[in-house]
C-alpha cells in the first residue's frame, strides 16, 4: 500500500484526508497488517485513485 500511496505522490496526511481512513489504521496496513473490511479496502483504494477493476 505505501508503495501505491508513494506513486501517486500523496502523503500519508493526504491520502487519510482523501479516504476518512484513520492515519493509525493506514500505517498498520502499510505495516503489513491485514485489510479488516472490503470496506476499508475500497476506501484506501479511492484515496489513491485505484479501481479494482483495471488495477489502475
């Protein structure tokens, strides 16, 4: 997730901004923890303009 976050150039700061995912729950999974809800995965991706469709 950091390595995505990095590309699109967005600070942790901006992507929790972006996506309302608290800045400790977005550095557990840059951690390596594991996603709670698809949820909170959706909302991670939309902070860095992901889709799951196309990966981009």
């Amino acid at each position: 997730m950091q390595e995505v976050r990095e590309a699109a150039d967005m600070s942790m700061y901006a992507q929790w901004l972006k996506c309302g995912v608290s800045r400790d729950m977005i550095i557990r999974v840059e951690g390596g923890e594991p996603i709670p809800t698809l949820h909170v995965a959706a909302r991670l991706a939309h902070g860095v303009e992901v889709s799951g469709a196309d990966g981009r």
